[in-house]
C-alpha cells in the first residue's frame, strides 16, 4: 500500500543531492560514491561499522553560530532533548549558546562536560525532588516551572537556603501548530505548562511570587516542534505579552524575560522550505518589539531554544542493504523492499512520527531507472520504517550502502536496543576530514551489564 500522500515524483537525476536536505559538507566523488568533508562515506563504514550516524562538525558549528549571531542581544538556548553528548555539550559551550535539559541526566552530562552551570535551563513537565535538588544544588541558570506540585516542591527544597532561584512560568498558550499531534505543545490538551484561558497560569504566577526562594523573572512557551513559519508564534508572543501585562497591572511587577522556546523546523525531503535564522530572528524580534509596545511594557529579553534546526541536517546515517525484496502490488505498480541494518531502533521517528526522509546510494553511482522502494528495517515490526517512500536505482543490491540525510535530532537521542540491537556510533568528521568517534557502538556485552540472571 502506497503512503497515503501518495509515491513522491521521480527525480530526474538521482545523482542530484536535495539543497538543504544534506549536510554542508556532503559532496559526490567523480565516481558517484558520497564523501563528507572529502571522507568516502565507505571508507567510514569500513572503519566503524554500519549503520552509523556520521556528524558534519564545521556544520554544526556553523549552524550554532548562525544563530547566535542572528539574535545578538537576545539568548540562544541549545535543546540538549534534540541529541546531546560530552563534546556536543562542549561545542555549545564553545560557541556561546546556553543549553537546555530536561532530565537529571542531561543536568548530569553537561556539568560532566565542565558547562557552566549559570548557562543552563532545567525543563521538564515531572522534575523529581532528586532533579530539583541537585539543580539548585548546582545553581543553575533557570528552572521552568511546570505543575503547582513542583512550586510546592521548590518551596520545601529553598526554604532556608538563603539563596533565590530564578524561574520561569511555562504557559500554555492555546495555540494549534501547525505540526504532528504528537509534537504539538502549545494547545490546552496535553500535559505541558499552565493554561493561560483558564487562569491557571496567572494562579501560576501568584504561587512563585509567594514563595521567598524563587525569583520570577519571565514566561516561557513552547508550541511545538517542526514549524515552518513564524504565524503560530505571533499568536503565543500577544498571549503571552498580555499576560506578562496583567502580571504588571495586578502585581507591580514588569518580568524581564520571555522565551519563545523553538520547534522551527528543517528540510527532510526536497520541498520543505525553512527559515533562516536570520529571517526567525527579524520575525520574533518584531513580534515581540509590537506586542510589548501596545501593552506599554518595558521590551522583554528574548530567549529561543533551536535543537532541532542546530543538529539535524549535520548529521546522516549510513546503512548497509541487506536484503531486496521487490514486491508487485495492485494496478501494476511495483515497490522493492529494501531492508538495512538499522530501522525503528536506531530512528524511531517515521513510525512514531510518519515522518519523510531523504536516502541515496552511497558508495557508488548507477545508471539504472529510479524503482519505488521503501527502505525498512530489521525489526519484528511491520511498522519498521526507515524511508516509506523512496527512488532509488533498480540495481540496488546486496552489501550497497544507504545514506539517510538530516537524522541529527531525535535519532540517537530516542534510540532504543529493541529485539537487542545495540546502539549505533556517533562518528564526528572535521572539516580537513579528519574523524573520530563521539560515542562509541554498544556492543553485547553493553546490552547483557545490567540483566542480574
């Protein structure tokens, strides 16, 4: 059966590699074969094994730095949720964003990174007492607040410490956008924040103001992941300015900060036309300069939170093709199945998501017609998809390898070890081509360490 969008066009030249899908540093060889950063993409399989997401550096960085230098002036947070690793954490570092997590062990991986801890914003919609503690333990930057439990829970663990915690107020804003259900944050049924229409938010607001451990000092919403323009954000930007207004009128008090959290999304498939983060800047920067000027307020500062849109298009995964299974379906079409040595495991995202993805040949170029193909792992699952819809050449075989393009974000991060698969590698390419291992593959000694017999 066919994806229900329907078979993607043919290209018309296979060998063409999809602007803005890939990798800056993504190129063919005269031979047809991929190359990052000059690397044959065989040459790295050969070193360390298939499959294995293989990461663009200079990309990332360049990446990092595009935003940071669009919002000068404003805080470019890094979500750490999206994919994040000891030298991930020191990159970020290094390129002066702040970072995001949401979990005691992303808190605990960037302060083994030597992050500062002043640099960091604790999320999370069921921060324990442990995970609370030890960020106020390490004083980080700022914890959004996400439940009346956790206010309570802030307040029994400042009370007599001396010191003030600054935090911020998660509002939802009622906003539908215009992404996956599963992906969508910002409408009233879900779990995240405190809801802006039924008061619960400015209820919220009194609770912290009440409590002499913690500082308020701004509002943070998120509404979503994979967005393609900034309309939903204008809406969430006069929501949230008129509730930093009424917090003025009924409290004394002009909150200094508003962070529009992220969710801008990125090319997966020829097509898909995202912003620039100059263009995002230029936009929320005026939506909020508006709001805050018809509401009299002091202009907040900013904060946005790209992960996906830092990581995803630098890295891709490389499979190797193990079996070919082409299949006749109803009204003459003909699908080959073409199973790798990865699948749900390793990127969960299309059957969680139904999300589209870019593949290619890699290790060698082909002159045969385009075939439908649907790239499928090697999991007990029927679900387990890979690329539903594909045109990859007629001769694909055996032993040929895949290149799947922008698998940066929520690839390794949600990986799982399902049927017991380890972990794929996480291998970093320098701009001179140099390369080395970020995380290693899980072996099965790895998987069997904590099963007690």
């Amino acid at each position: 059966m066919l994806h229900e969008a329907g078979a993607p066009p043919v290209p018309s030249d296979l060998a063409a590699l999809a602007p803005g899908v890939w990798s800056a540093g993504l190129s063919r060889d005269a031979d047809g074969s991929l190359a990052l950063r000059g690397t044959p993409l065989a040459a790295l399989g050969r070193a360390y094994g298939t499959p294995a997401l293989l990461l663009d550096e200079a990309d990332v960085r360049a990446r990092m730095s595009a935003w940071r230098e669009a919002f000068a002036g404003a805080d470019v947070y890094y979500a750490g949720k999206a994919f994040l690793c000891l030298a991930m954490a020191r990159w970020v570092a290094e390129e002066g964003l702040g970072l995001d997590v949401c979990t005691g062990g992303e808190l605990e991986l960037a302060v083994r990174a030597g992050f500062d801890p002043a640099r960091i914003t604790m999320h999370g919609n069921n921060k324990s007492d442990a995970e609370l503690a030890r960020a106020l333990e390490l004083e980080v930057g700022r914890i959004v607040v996400d439940s009346s439990d956790e206010i309570e829970r802030l307040a029994m663990l400042t009370a007599g410490s001396g010191r003030r915690q600054r935090v911020l107020v998660r509002a939802t804003v009622g906003v539908e956008a215009h992404t996956h259900e599963f992906v969508a944050t910002a409408h009233e049924d879900q779990k995240f924040g405190f809801s802006v229409s039924s008061g619960s938010a400015e209820q919220a607001v009194a609770a912290v103001l009440a409590v002499p451990g913690l500082e308020l000092v701004g509002i943070h919403s998120h509404i979503g992941s994979q967005i393609f323009d900034t309309s939903a954000f204008e809406v969430s930007a006069h929501r949230v300015l008129d509730l930093l207004a009424r917090i003025r009128d009924v409290h004394g008090l002009a909150l200094p900060e508003v962070d529009l959290g992220g969710g801008l999304g990125i090319a997966y498939v020829a097509g898909d036309d995202p912003m620039t983060p100059a263009q995002i800047a230029t936009r929320l920067r005026s939506i909020v300069e508006r709001e805050a000027a018809g509401h009299s307020l002091p202009l907040p500062r900013l904060t946005v939170e790209p992960g996906r849109a830092v990581i995803g298009p630098a890295v891709l995964t490389l499979y190797e093709v193990g079996t070919v299974k082409p299949l006749d379906l109803d009204g003459g079409l003909r699908r080959t199945y073409v199973s790798v040595d990865g699948g749900m495991s390793d990127n969960v995202r299309t059957a969680l998501y139904d999300a589209d993805y870019t593949c290619t040949l890699a290790n060698r170029a082909s002159d045969a017609a385009p075939t439908l193909t649907r790239v499928v792992g090697k999991h007990c699952e029927s679900g387990d998809i890979v690329v539903r819809d594909a045109w990859l050449p007629a001769d694909v075989r055996p032993g040929d390898l895949l290149a799947v393009a922008a698998t940066g974000a929520y690839c390794r991060s949600m990986a799982s070890n399902y049927n017991f698969l380890p972990r794929p590698p996480v291998v970093s390419v320098a701009a001179d081509g140099s390369h080395r291992l970020l995380v290693r593959r899980e072996t099965t000694d790895d998987l069997l360490a904590t099963d007690l017999g």
